[in-house]
C-alpha cells in the first residue's frame, strides 16, 4: 500500500511540476541528397513528399557536424525562392531561408554550394529542417 502510494504521489508531481514535459511528433519529410555532378563544393536536395514537406520554411545546413558558411542556395528553375543568411550560430551564413509565400513541392531539386575549396564528398552534411510552428527536425545526417 505504501508503495502504491509513494509511486502515484511521485507521478501526479512530475504532473503538477512540469516535469513529465510535451511530446513533439516526428515530421515527415521526404527528400534525396546528392553530390553535385558538376560542383566539387556541393550537393543537390530533391524533394520527393512527406506531409510536412509544405511546412519548412528554413533549412540550417551543417559540415562535419559544424556550422559553416554557405556560398549560395537556388531551387532549379526558381531562384528567387530561397536565401542565405545567418544561421541559428551567430555571423554564420548556414540557413536557407524561404522567400515569403514560397514553400518546397515535390519534385523540387535544392543546389546548395560551399564556398571554393570545400569539397563536400567524404564529409558529414547535416540537414535540419525549421517548420512553421518553430519546431525544428533532423532531416539528413550522413556522410556523401
């Protein structure tokens, strides 16, 4: 009985205290990632479905499990849909930031560039996605 007591006492706590926290669902987003064919410095992200593909609105990019700097981000077909600017580490330009009312469809094909001399095969890329409640997932974590 005390047992019992003690357990259910320490339960409604967590409860009461905040301690048993909110549950943050997983995303489903569904894309490829490639090295560039013809750029050394890069790799393309193409996006094949998912139903929260429509709502990224940014994606942080990191090298070698690090924040670094970015040379340039185009969709193909539409270059005014994203740019580059400081990530979520301050003075690092590593985030791809949609243009207002623009959002990735499927299909949609992402070159991201490093800047010259930083060769993306062999390395660790990093893709996480921000969506538009503020939450943010791991999209891609291997290496190319």
């Amino acid at each position: 009985m005390v047992a019992i007591t003690v357990i259910l006492a320490a339960v409604i706590a967590a409860f009461v205290f905040g301690l048993a926290g909110t549950t943050q669902t997983t995303r489903t987003v569904g894309m490829t990632v490639a090295l560039n064919q013809s750029d050394s410095d890069g790799f393309n992200i193409q996006f094949t479905g998912g139903a929260d593909l429509s709502s990224i609105t940014a994606l942080n990019i990191n090298y070698d499990g690090a924040a670094t700097a970015l040379s340039s981000a185009e969709v193909a077909g539409d270059a005014a849909a994203v740019t580059v600017v400081e990530g979520p580490v301050t003075g690092v330009n590593n985030k791809i930031q949609l243009a207002a009312g623009k959002n990735f469809a499927v299909g949609n094909v992402l070159n991201v560039l490093f800047p010259d001399g930083t060769p993306v095969s062999g390395h660790k890329i990093t893709v996480v996605g921000v969506f538009t409640d503020g939450g943010t997932q791991i999209l891609y974590d291997r290496t190319l």
